[in-house]
C-alpha cells in the first residue's frame, strides 16, 4: 500500500504564481537588489531631494509684488541680481562661513584632547563614563540647550555674577561672539565621537614600532597619530561646519548678528522667496566642495 | 479667499462698527472675513529704570540715553514705527499711511532706524525672547505686544506699557476662508463660533487682544475684570490712533497713478541692510 506524502500545511511549495516569481528573483540577483531599495531611494529622490529641487528652482522663478506668490515657470535672474548687487548679503555670508570655520577649529582642538584620553589612556569603566557624559547633552531638546546659554549670557546671568567681582563688564545678550560659544558647545559631541573612533583603531603596535624606532612622544604624535587620525578629523568637522552653516536659531537667540538662515527665514516668512532660495544655494555649493575635499582626505571612511 | 455673507451669522451684529468693513478684509463692499481681536504695538518700560515715557521719542531722538538696553522688534514692518513717527515729528515728508511710503518718506525712515541701530538695541524676534530681556533687565524700553506685559506683570516684574501720544502700529486679526474649501459650512460655523461672547472672551484674554464686542467684552469681564478697559475694546477713538499691519504696495494703496510706493520686497530687504552690516 503506498500513500502520497502530503506536506502539511505552511511548508507546502507556493503555488503557480508565487513559485515562478520567486524562480525568477532567485535567477536575477540584480532584480532583487533593486526592488529591495526601490522604496528607500524612492522616498530619497522624490521626498528628499525632490522638494530640495523644488525649492532650488524657485530661485529661478518670478514673483508677484503684492501677493508674494512665486510665479512658476516665470523665469528670472532677479534674485541672484539683488543678492549679488547688494554687499550686505556677502556680509552676512561671510560673517557665517568665518563662525563656522571658527566653530569647526575650536571643537577639533577641544575634541582632541577629550578624545585620546577616553581612547588611550583611561580605564574601560571611565571611557564608559566619559562617553555617557558626552551623548547625554544629545538627548536634551536644542531650544533648552540654547536658552540655558541665553541664562549664563544675559544681564544678572551667571557670567555677569561670575565676572563683576572682577571690574569686568560682562558682554550681554547681541555679541556675535556669543554665537561662535553657544555653537561649539552644541556641537562638541559630533566632533569627539569620530576622532575617538579614529583613535581607537590605531593599533598599540604602531605607537611601539615608532617609540623602538628612537621617536620621542611629540614625533609620534605628528608623523603617526595625526596621519592616521586625520580623515577622523575632517569627518568631525563636517558636521561642526554644515551644522553651523545651516543654524539661525542659535544667532537669532543668543546674538544680533544675522546668519544665512536668518535672511533665508526673513524672507520666506514675509518677504521675497526667490531670494531666499536663491540664497539657500550657497550653503549648498560650499557644503559640496567642502565634501568633494573632504571625500580626498579620506574622510568618509571614517564616518 | 471666499467672499463671506455677514448676515448667515448670528454674533456678527454685535461686533463692534468700527471693526467692520475695514480695508484689510472688505473689498468694493464684499467682506472677505469676519474681525477675531485687535491689538496694539506698545512702548514698555522699566519703573525702575526709567521715567514713564509719553513719546516714542524715548526711542527714536533720545535713543542715546538708553544705548544698549532698547528693545526692538526685529521684523521688516517695523520700518512703518519709523515712519509713523516721522509722521507726527516731520509733517514736512507728508507721511499719510506709514505702511504706503514713497522712496524719499521711506529713506528718511530708513536714516532714523539706522540712528536708532547705532545705539545698540536688542532686536527680538520670538516673544519669550523678549521677555526674558525685559524680565532679566538686559532691555529697559522698546516695543511691546500686550501678550508680554501681561505675561511679565503677571512674574512681578516692574514693567508698564503706554500707547505713545504719536499713537502706535497694531494689528487686527479676521478669520478667512480659502475659496474652494471643502467644507466650507463647518468654517462658517467656526467663525460665529469664534465671534460668539464666551469663546471671543476667552481667546482675547489669553493673547491680551481687544475683544469684538460687547457681549464678549461682559464674557471677558468674568474670566478677567478690566480686560476690555485696559484693552481699549469699546473705545473707537483710541482705534483711530492704531495703525494696523498691512502690506507695503507699489499702488500705494490707493486709486492715484501719479505716486508710486516702495513694496514689501524693498522692505524686507532695507531692514536686512540695517541688520546685516
């Protein structure tokens, strides 16, 4: 007597359809791939830099005086005839860049210290601790960070308790300056985290290799550690200088001093939204060359 | 926007006659709106700092004595400030509306503003901002929204507001409707929803903004006594001296050809100027 072997339910081979599709994705590896991201590089494209697009051509496009409604398809050089005719926007322009370079150069000098001695020198247990301290601030909301800032600077702040003792005027609320503090502190942590990691993965050997080699500590220092970590260094800095570039929250609440973001928020708020898409593409242009540089330092594998 | 028939609703003969048919939201007779609250800009001050001021002189011409600590509201439109004094102060520039100026009233604003930048004022642009400056005494005078006072009286801090005697910008707020709403009945409901006394009280007394009528006026005088008074609400002269916000037009506004207007554009880009260099 024989019996036919019926699979039970669930394990059963999937039926016609079913069966010849997944025939055909095992046969064309390339095919799976692609449906796999159809949907994430689906929303990048059209969600991401779709609207980005958009928004860029507006820079391009006419608008009505009274109503302020941008004129699709209306094409104009307006903007960029207004941005560049007027000085006040290379002003503030440049005024962004030099805080941002200066936010960048003082969070790398701040991190680096921070960053070798959590991965070179202290104890597992302390490293944990370390790194705790440094992630913690990331999961308070950036307003509270800011306005606590705005309770040191600001008159009877703790700046001025802490300096008036001394016969010194504190500076208040409207210093630029306050803008280049408030900013590397905010984004210390992004500079710490890649140079620790860089760190990290210098191998013990290399350090004793260049020490039996005869070099001091200071020599090792520049012809091993910093080679080595440097592209670490850049990848910190990406974040320091675009995050600063793009920031007008922090300029607008602890200083005067008006950034790209803010004449970009000005004017799409009440005033001419050409010009600020417009203006919007030169954060843009510089973050792609700072990134197509940043690319030949090798610091994207750092990231 | 949707034109809105006033008679459909059932509050709306009870707001006040000189919140009705204003430019901002009628035009050739057809009301695109009903009022929600108006409120003026105000010039407050520290008692403790500083004398009551009267004029916003204590601003403008004597800035200098206040130099550092001058609160200012950091927006394009406060150039019609500059310009409704110069109204009052050089009739010569034959200032009508500050909001519709030709190029020579609107230099000359712009030339006091710069005056006024020269003493270092604190520029505001978020109202907490503000008031933690006023509160903190990093600013002693400036320009005000009723909301602030109202907020910082309510902390005890030694902060009054007057409306100067050059009169004052202000605002007045009216619910619209888009044109091809989709339900546009449920919009309608909520605007006489909105006009009705309770919710107008309650709405007007949170913002610190003039209730609409006498109904909502007794609605507000329980959930905060002296609200319509100290808001001027029934007060149709103290009005006559508020110029609310409206938009900078080539047209001037108005039906002459002869003159031209600077426009919003030029405003926004004037008081990046003051501020960017």
């Amino acid at each position: 007597m024989t019996t036919t072997a019926v699979p039970p339910e669930g394990i059963r081979p999937p039926d016609g359809r079913l069966r010849r599709t997944a025939a055909w994705l095992h046969a064309h590896p390339g095919a799976q791939v692609r449906l796999l991201l159809a949907g994430p590089v689906g929303w990048m494209v059209i969600a991401y830099i779709g609207s980005l697009f958009i928004l860029l051509l507006g820079a391009f496009w006419e608008k009505d005086a009274f109503t302020g409604q941008v004129e699709p398809f209306a094409w104009s050089l307006d903007a960029f005839d207004s941005l560049i005719s007027n000085d006040v926007y290379r002003t503030i322009a440049l005024r962004t860049i030099g805080i941002a370079v200066a936010v960048t150069l003082t969070d790398a000098i701040l991190a680096f210290p921070i960053a070798y001695f959590m991965a070179r020198v202290a104890s597992p247990r302390t490293r944990g601790i370390l790194i705790v301290a440094i992630l913690l601030p990331l999961w308070a909301a950036y307003l509270v960070k800011v306005y606590a800032w705005r309770a040191i600077l600001q008159g009877n702040g703790i700046l001025e308790w802490m300096l008036t003792p001394f016969g010194i005027d504190a500076p208040g609320l409207g210093q630029l300056l306050n803008s280049w503090v408030v900013l590397s502190y905010l984004w210390l942590p992004y500079m710490i985290l890649p140079i620790y990691a860089g760190l990290e993965r210098i191998p013990e050997s290399l350090l004793e290799a260049s020490a039996d080699l005869g070099a001091r500590n200071g020599t090792t220092f520049r012809r091993v550690v910093l080679p080595i970590v440097f592209p670490a260094l850049v990848a910190g800095s990406i974040f320091t200088f675009s995050l600063t570039l793009g920031d007008y929250i922090t300029p607008d609440l602890v200083s005067d001093a008006k950034f790209i973001g803010n004449v970009i928020y000005d004017n799409s708020s009440l005033g001419n939204l050409p010009l600020a898409a417009a203006f919007s593409l030169v954060p843009i242009v510089i973050m792609i060359g700072y990134l197509l540089v940043a690319r030949r330092l090798g610091a994207f594998e750092s990231l | 926007m949707a034109p809105i028939n006033t008679d459909i609703f059932e509050n709306y003969e009870n707001v006040f006659a000189d919140l009705k048919d204003l430019p901002h939201n009628t035009v050739d007779g057809v009301n695109y709106g009903v009022p929600h609250g108006r409120g003026p800009n105000l010039l407050a001050y520290n008692t403790d700092e500083t004398d009551a001021p009267t004029s916003w002189s204590v601003i403008f011409e004597d800035g200098a004595e206040h130099a550092g600590d001058i609160s200012v509201y950091d927006s394009s439109i406060f150039i019609a400030d500059a310009a409704l004094y110069l109204k009052n102060t050089q009739p010569d520039l034959g200032i009508e509306d500050p909001y519709q100026l030709t190029q020579e009233q609107f230099d000359a604003a712009i030339a006091l503003l710069e005056e006024l930048d020269a003493n270092d004022p604190l520029y505001w642009a978020d109202y907490t901002d503000q008031i933690s400056s006023y509160a903190s005494g990093d600013v002693v005078v400036g320009t005000t929204w009723p909301l602030q006072v109202n907020l910082l009286q309510a902390d005890g801090a030694p902060i009054e507001a007057i409306t100067p005697e050059e009169g004052t910008t202000g605002w007045s707020d009216t619910w619209m409707m888009y044109s091809e709403a989709e339900h546009p009945n449920c919009m309608l409901m909520w605007m006489d929803h909105m006009m009705s006394p309770e919710a107008n009280a309650q709405a007007t007394v949170w913002f610190g903004e003039a209730a609409t009528s006498p109904q909502a006026c007794e609605a507000a005088e329980e959930l905060s006594p002296g609200h319509c008074e100290a808001q001027h609400a029934d007060d149709a002269e103290y009005w006559e001296r508020i110029w609310y916000w409206s938009t900078p037009q080539e047209s001037c506004a108005d039906e002459d050809d002869a003159t031209t207007c600077v426009t919003q554009d030029d405003w926004v880009e004037a008081w990046t100027n003051i501020r960017g260099g």
